[in-house]
C-alpha cells in the first residue's frame, strides 16, 4: 500500500501532494451536525444559520440571562462574545437572548457576568449596577 490520504472520493492523495497542500493551504476547521449543517460559522456571517438556532432551540428553554422566562423561541441569537469586537458565530458562542437583554448587554456589558452552565451552554447573572436602595 502506496503511503497518502484516503480521500471521500475513495482516491488515495499521494503523500507528497498532502506535503505540498499542507505547506500551500490554509486549513480552515468546519464543525457540522448529523445532517452536515454548518454548526461554526466564524467570522463569516454574524447572523446564525437555522442549523444553528435549531440547535441553541434544543439547548437553551429561556433566554440565557438569570430569571428571564422569556421563550427560547421567541429571543434573538445572541452572541456571548460580542460580534462587533471579534466574537464568534460559533454554536458554542450564542444563545438566546430576548431583545431587552440583547441590547442591555451591548450597550452595559459590565451589568453582565457570564459563567458556563454544564458542557455547552451559557448562562449571565445580571448585576444592577448604580441602583440604590429607596429610602424611606
Ligand atoms: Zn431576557
């Protein structure tokens, strides 16, 4: 047997050729479901794919912020890492969030902590940062 890369094509990739695409390709990771739906998106898009929400849907009942009974169903895909200063569209990385505590923790991203909830799920304890007490 000629040493090399079984291809799905059920061609085997010489060896030298898998030497010469590593030291000439970029090697880009793609994590997909049983069906083959794209589960990490990168940098790509910022949007989640149905793949995705229909995972998060089966991960996540209510929005991911503490005490907010909100449906899964019925939040926005939020990014736990904030797109907009390199965060990613990767399943492990989004959750739902309802549009109030979507935005709130854009904009005040320091009311916000966040922890890991098991192997594959997020979870934000907010923190009412500036309140005070009435006094009577
Ligand atoms: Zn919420």
């Amino acid at each position: 047997m000629v040493p090399g890369l079984l291809l799905a094509t059920g061609q085997v990739l010489p060896l030298s050729s898998v030497h010469r695409l590593a030291r000439t390709s970029t090697l880009v990771r793609i994590v997909m479901n049983a069906d083959g739906q794209v589960l990490d998106m990168g940098r790509k898009v910022r949007l989640a794919t149905p793949a995705q929400r229909r995972a998060i849907y089966a991960r996540y009942a209510t929005c991911w912020i503490d005490g907010c009974p909100l449906p899964a169903t019925m939040c926005q895909i939020d990014h736990a890492d904030n797109w907009s200063t390199g965060g990613l569209t990767d399943l492990k990385l989004l959750g739902p969030a309802c549009q109030f505590h979507n935005r709130d923790r854009y904009q005040h991203p320091e009311r916000y902590t966040r922890r890991k909830e098991g192997t594959d799920r997020w979870a934000f304890t907010y923190h009412r940062i500036g309140s005070r007490r009435l006094r009577v």
